[in-house]
C-alpha cells in the first residue's frame, strides 16, 4: 500500500510543539474538563500508521483513536466512498424512507459474522449504542432481565453499560443511579488467577447459579479480548465451557466485538479463536474506517423478536457512515488485512516477546493480531505498577509514539496500532519505549 505521509516518526519541535500549546488554551477555555486527553498534542492529517500534528510532527500511532482506524488513517478509498455519498444524500433515517446502503452493511455482517444460520442486523452509531441495544434485544427475546457482564469488562459510557462496566475510575465515579438487574460476574484472567479455562469456567458459574440463578439471564456479555481490561485473553477452554452452559438454561450468549473485532485480531472476529459460536454480535469502532457506525447482529429469531419501532436512531447507520463501512470491508477482502494482522503478531511476538525476561517491571506480554498488552508490575512481584504506566506513556508521547493506558488497576500498557503498520515502525515505536522501560527497571 501506499501513502501521502512517509511512515517514519519524525520529529521537528518538542512535543507538544508550539501549536499545540497554543490549542491547548483554548481547549481549556472551551471544552469540558471531563472530556481528558492521554496526550495534549493536536493532530492535522494522517495515513496509515502515522500522525502529522499541527505542528508538523510525524508520530507512530499505537493507539488507532482505541482500535478504530485499524485499516491506517484516511485511506483514499473510504475517504472517496464517503465523500461520493455525502454529495448524493447525507440523511433520511432508515426507519422512515430507507436506503441501500443500510441493506448491503447488514447482508455483509450477515455474512462476516461467525455462525451458519439465518441473521439479521440494526445498525446504530456507537458501540455502547450498540450493547444498550442488544440487552433490549436479549431482554425481549428471552423474556428475562438479568443481564451478565465479566470482571474487568468495558461496554460503553451510558447510564446502562457504565453499569455494565467493570473499573468505577474514571467512567463511573459519582455518576449513578444506574439501572438494577446488571451483574459483573468473574472472569479467566490467567496472569492474574492462573486458573485453567475449565477451572475459571467453574468459577463463573457457580457464581452464577448460587449468586444469581440461571433461570433469571436473558445473556452474558463478553469481551472475547478485553481491551480496556487490560488485554486480557482469557485461558484455553473457557469460553467453550461457558457457552455450553448458557446453552443448557438458555441465556443468550453475547459477543462484544467493540474494539477485538472487524479483521484487528487476524479473524473478522475475535471469538472466532475460541471456536465459539455467538447468538448475538456487537461491531463498531474499526467497521467504517474513522467514521460513526456500530451493528447488533444476531439470530434471526431473536433480533426479530422486537417489535417495529422498539430498536433504531435517528442517525443510526447513516448514508456516509455506511458508505465508509462498505468501503472498508472492501478494502479488507481486497488488501488481505486479516493477514496483515497476522503479520503485525508475528512482529510484535518477535520484537516484544521477551521483555517479561529483560525488563523487572515488565510480568506479562500478550497479544493477538494487532492487539497487545503489557502488564506493568512492581518488580519482583504481581502487584500492578500504575505509577510505571503513566511514566511510560508520557515518555513515549513526549518521544512522537502514542501508546494507550488499560487495565483494572492501570497497570496495561496497551497496543492497537493499524494493521498496516511497518515491521520498521514497530521495531521504532519500541526502541522509544524500552529507553523508559530499562530506566524504571534499574
């Protein structure tokens, strides 16, 4: 592939440069406080693993805007898409006169989507958007209320899935009542309980059955791959034995594919790796390139479940937004992207793979595809190191690398670069951060 920004880090004022700084006051003066930024530095333009601030500093993007420009930062193609269509028609509600596109994204996930049996789709504007949905999909399907989360989950930042997040800091603090019959319930965290799957398995359903009762869930969510959590892939056989529960007493098994899926882990999906089938599928971030989209879809029979009118949004799957989703797809099938994500494990597997050995603070490397973490730990010990992350994030800012924070405890440095990002850049973007990794193992 080729792009209108050469992909290296280059860097020409300090960071934040003097454009930025300038921006920064008037984002003081302008936006909420609450809405916080990792890095206070303020970008331009980009292409493919690159960001150009506006200062004309050329930064190595680990962070995809948290997994969403998985394809590289405005690829021409989905910039066309989406520019064709918006000089063709920008809005009429689907609910009220419907268009294509709509139609064409829901047969497409119809297809991508794992299970061999008839779905259907409703598309929506953000991934909590999309989890708020399909809880009232799951609701009405199965006549129950109970809902199911996993420790260590992120679902989104509305009134429901803030309940349905795992960490109080910062999403949920001083911001409730939220809603009742939502339940966080344990997960397989293997560096942290060193369970097996089948142990950690057990583990989540006696509690179900002697906290909860079985009879009363409509459906677990789970995050295949947690990211915010911390990247945290759960052990080998969990999810198998979980889903053959939820079988057995009918709860709906739910797949949040917010931020694993869409080709980021070398699958379309995520829970494709766990050989598990899911009932209902949540997509968003990655699905249309940068632009707003996100999907439920599911079973025929249960997505059919809700009467007309009980699901949808005004701007929910908007003529652009769709354009740049088919587009993407596209591109995906068309570029071999799914390999692509192949290839990027296999760098970060060769270039990180043994810094658990190399650096005292450093407890776990893990990674799928072009998703990876970094447990930060209290050298020679478990205990998480938050204070290590934030030293570590501002460093490779500061040195034109974004990198993302995760984890329960704020000890996860987290990795979601595109999938078109260079072996080069890679090798780059770690070379900067093992300068503040050796320091703070010394």
């Amino acid at each position: 592939m080729e792009f209108s920004v050469p992909q290296e880090r280059k860097l020409v004022t300090e960071l934040p440069g003097p454009a930025s700084r300038a921006l920064l006051e008037r984002r003081r003066a302008a936006v909420s406080r609450g809405a916080g930024t990792l890095a206070d530095i303020f970008m331009d333009h980009g292409a493919g693993a690159i960001l150009v601030d506006v200062d004309g500093n050329q930064l190595i993007d680990l962070g995809c805007g948290i997994g969403v420009t998985t394809i590289g930062h405005a690829d021409p193609s989905v910039a066309a898409a989406a520019a064709a269509q918006a000089s063709k028609l920008t809005h009429t509600l689907f609910t009220v006169t419907p268009y294509e596109n709509y139609v064409q994204v829901a047969e497409k996930l119809a297809e991508l989507t794992p299970g061999d049996f008839e779905k259907r789709s409703v598309l929506v504007n953000s991934g909590a958007e999309a989890v708020e949905n399909a809880v009232k999909i799951a609701r009405k399907a199965t006549g129950r209320r109970v809902i199911l989360s996993l420790d260590h989950a992120f679902h989104g930042r509305t009134n429901l899935t803030m309940a349905m997040t795992y960490r109080p800091w910062p999403e949920r603090a001083g911001m409730g009542p939220f809603p009742g019959d939502l339940y966080s319930v344990p997960s397989s965290y293997p560096f942290k309980d060193g369970l097996s799957g089948e142990a950690a398995a057990a583990r989540t359903i006696d509690y179900i059955v002697t906290h909860i009762g079985a009879s009363e869930v409509a459906a677990i969510f789970v995050e295949p791959i947690q990211g915010d959590g911390g990247i945290v892939i759960p052990a080998e056989g969990y999810f198998p034995a979980l889903k053959a529960f939820c079988e057995e007493h009918g709860i709906l098994f739910v797949a949040d594919e917010i931020q694993a899926g869409i080709a980021r882990t070398g699958a379309w999906y995520s829970i494709e790796h766990f050989g598990v089938v899911p009932d209902l599928v949540t997509s968003a971030k990655g699905i249309a390139g940068g632009f707003p989209l996100a999907a439920v879809t599911g079973r025929a029979e249960i997505m059919d479940a809700v009467q007309p009118g009980g699901i949808g949004g005004t701007f929910g799957g908007n003529p652009v937004s769709t354009a740049a989703a088919l587009a993407t797809l596209d591109l995906i099938e068309r570029e071999g992207l799914i390999e692509e994500a192949k290839r990027v494990e296999r760098a970060f597997a060769a270039r990180i793979g043994d810094w658990a050995e190399r650096f005292g603070i450093v407890g776990e490397v893990r990674g799928k595809g072009a998703m990876w973490g970094v447990e930060l730990v209290v050298p020679g010990t478990r205990d998480p190191n938050p204070a290590a992350l934030k030293a570590i994030i501002d460093h490779a800012a500061a040195n034109g690398v974004i990198a993302l924070d995760a984890g329960s405890w704020d000890s996860v440095l987290r990795f979601l670069p595109s999938v078109v990002i260079s072996e080069a850049l890679i090798d780059d973007a770690m070379s900067v951060i093992e300068v503040k990794l050796a320091e703070l193992s010394a």
